[in-house]
C-alpha cells in the first residue's frame, strides 16, 4: 500500500479555541489551517443524562500538513487545547493521497519510497 505525502488533521474544539489550536500547530510546521463553525447535536440529551451544561458551539480546525509532521502537530494540538484543557478537545488525522492546487511556498512533501 502506497503512503500518504500528506495529512488531514482536524481538530474539534469548544468555540473560541481555534488560535489556540493554530497556534500550537504552527510551532510543528504547519502553515495555516481553514476554521469551521460547528455545532455538537448530543448535548440536550447528554446534559439532562449527566447534569452538566454543554455547550454545542464548536469549532473544526482543518490542516493539511506534510505527513512527517503529524505527529508532532497532533501532539501540540493536544498539549494546547485537549480534553484536559479548557479547550475540550480533540484531534484526528487521515491521510491524504491526491493534493491539487498547492502554492509553490509550501515544501513538497518527502517520497514515503524514499
């Protein structure tokens, strides 16, 4: 099976935490990341269930970095704004085969063959 060049991290956190996240994935190489605005749909059940107040606002943080560089994002991401911080979340990668449309200011990726 032929190895991804690139991934796609996505980050999940609570609203107003997507810097936080950019912030610590630029400090491991990533170059810049898309912020959606999102809502989570189990809250209403899961705070009566539980007795906590959640909130659905969300934010997804899209990054495309170079695959030697996930973990170390992933990681950061973590440490910034995860499940044990205020932020509240958390993160995932998948790897990406066909990328089209990058500038020339963005490194190529290294040959997984190599």
């Amino acid at each position: 099976m032929e190895s991804a060049c690139y991934s796609m991290i996505l980050a999940i956190v609570r609203h107003g935490y997507a810097d936080t996240v950019m912030n610590a994935a630029r400090k491991e190489g990533a170059r810049g990341g898309t912020v959606l605005n999102a809502r989570g749909t189990g809250g209403a059940d899961v705070s009566k269930f539980l007795g906590v107040t959640i909130e659905p606002e969300r934010e997804i943080i899209l990054i495309l970095a170079r695959s030697d560089l996930r973990k170390a994002i992933l990681e950061a991401i973590y440490e910034a704004a995860g499940l044990h911080t205020e932020g509240n979340g958390l993160a995932v990668s998948l790897p990406v085969e066909d990328v089209i449309g990058l500038s020339g200011r963005v490194p190529p990726a290294p040959n997984p063959e190599s």
